[in-house]
C-alpha cells in the first residue's frame, strides 16, 4: 500500500523547520562553528550544533530523573519537531523513532524514552504502540519500514516517523578524537559531528489536501508518495524518467532502476527532495 508524506519538521545546525533548512541549504550557509570543545592539541573542534535558545527546556520531573547528558539533550532536540509536526497525528500518537545505537543495559533511560518525549513536547505519545529503533546508521529505514508495514494493517492510523541523534557529549567526543575520527588539521578522512531531529507523519495515500499539495509546490516533501516495494513494470518509464531527472543519471535497466530509487529515497529522508518513490 502506498503511503503520503504529511507535514515535516527539523531541527539541526541548518535551521528550525523544513523551510527554513531547505532555504539554508538552497542558500549555500553552513551550520558549521567552532563548539565548546576542544580537540587533545586543545584546538576548538567544529560540530554542527544547535544553538540553546532553538531547545525546549527539560521539565522539572525529568531534571530529576537520572537521565545521561545524551539523553536529556535529544529530548531537548526531538521535542520541539514532534511537537511541529503533532497536530495532524491523531491523539494520542503514533512515533517510530530512529535512535543512535544505544546499549539499553547500560542506560537504563532507554525504555523509557518516549514517555519522557511525551512529557517534554507536552504530547500524548501511545506508548503501547509507539515503538524505538536504537540501530545507529540503518535505524531511520528500520523505522520507515515498520511505519509503512502498521499503516498497511490499519491504514486508518497515521504514524510518525522520526530520527533523533546528537554528538555533543564529552565521551563520545573525547573517543572519536582519540581514535582521529574527527575532521581537523591532522585528520583529513574524518567528519564533522553535529545533531539534529527529524520527523513527519506518514499516512495511508488518499487525496492530496491543500496544505499537502501547497507544501509539494514548496518542495517540503508534503504529499509526496512512497512505497516499498518494486515498481510495476509499466510505470518503469514514467519512473526512470523522474529519477533521472533527480538523481541526474541514466537508467540502464529495472536493477538500475531499483538503485536509484533506493538512493533517491535516502535523499528525500535528508529533506532533499519531494518526487515519487516506489
């Protein structure tokens, strides 16, 4: 079953909102500064890191709650976007929320992580629902995978699908310098390490409302359809045609096809685009 990109929201060094990131990143201005923290030959490392005036501040229940510094700063980054997109959700809602590889042994927080997101973005998430994807790097397919397959048994629910992740702890910056990971003036394979927040709500395909097919005009990724599954194949040339017109390659065959739209979706989870996927 197909599913429609609802209203989007982000929240990064490039912006607050998916109009003004993809206005930052049309524009050509880097989120890129100097942070707090210093590499071992005591020189700033850059990060992309969001200013504090743009997070919402942490309840006075969950300062006491024993959450790690990642912890509280990615409720800090997610709460402000779920919120954003939230309202046309349903209630309570539905969140699939990609996360980076967290070992929940050890942080006890974990299982317990959306219901402290329910209470910093002052939004009733269905727990019982509601799952997380602590996979790293694959987790936000994982996320868009199980959204797609729950809106294909209810299409009546919408879900929201999202990604959270930040570097800006002392540890995990204090590792990556140590084992030259970083970008800097000794190291020039490494990467810049940044955080930011992501979510949109994905529901069942049907007729495009005005606010969906004004934010397809905008290129905000609203209205835009997505599917997991092979595309049929006589839509093969009306889909290499709009493929190649993104991605700027030719399309030799249905394999060839298939790839790019595999790439072309992992652009469009960027905010990058807001053409068809199959």
């Amino acid at each position: 079953m197909p599913a429609v990109i609802g209203p989007s929201s982000v929240l990064c060094a490039g912006g607050r909102g998916t109009e003004q990131l993809w206005a930052t990143v049309r524009a050509g201005i880097s989120g890129i500064k100097d942070s707090h923290l210093a590499d071992r030959d005591v020189e700033p490392i850059p990060m992309g890191v969001i200013p504090e005036a743009a997070l919402l501040p942490l309840p006075p229940e969950l300062l006491t709650a024993g959450l790690s510094s990642i912890a509280r700063r990615m409720l800090q980054i997610s709460a402000p976007v779920l919120r954003a997109v939230s309202t046309t959700a349903g209630t309570p809602v539905v969140v699939y929320l990609a996360m980076p590889q967290i070992d929940s042994a050890a942080n006890s927080w974990l299982g317990k992580f959306l219901e402290y997101l329910s209470i910093c973005a002052e939004i009733p998430i269905d727990i019982a629902v509601s799952k997380i994807f602590p996979g790293g790097r694959a987790a936000a397919f994982a996320a868009l995978e199980a959204a797609l397959n729950a809106i294909e048994q209810n299409p009546a629910a919408p879900v929201v699908v999202g990604g959270v992740d930040t570097y800006l702890d002392l540890r995990v910056i204090g590792v990556l310098d140590r084992e030259k990971r970083i970008l800097g003036n000794e190291v020039s394979d490494g990467f810049i390490p940044g955080e930011g927040a992501a979510f949109l709500v994905l529901r069942a395909s049907r007729k495009l409302t005005p606010s969906d097919a004004a934010g397809r005009r905008h290129g905000l990724g609203c209205g835009s359809s997505i599917r997991n599954r092979a595309c049929p194949g006589r839509r093969i040339g009306r889909c290499a045609t709009e493929i190649e017109r993104y991605c700027g390659h030719r399309v030799a065959d249905q394999q060839h096809l298939c790839g790019l739209q595999r790439r072309k979706l992992r652009c469009q989870a960027l905010g990058s685009g807001t053409t068809e996927a199959h």
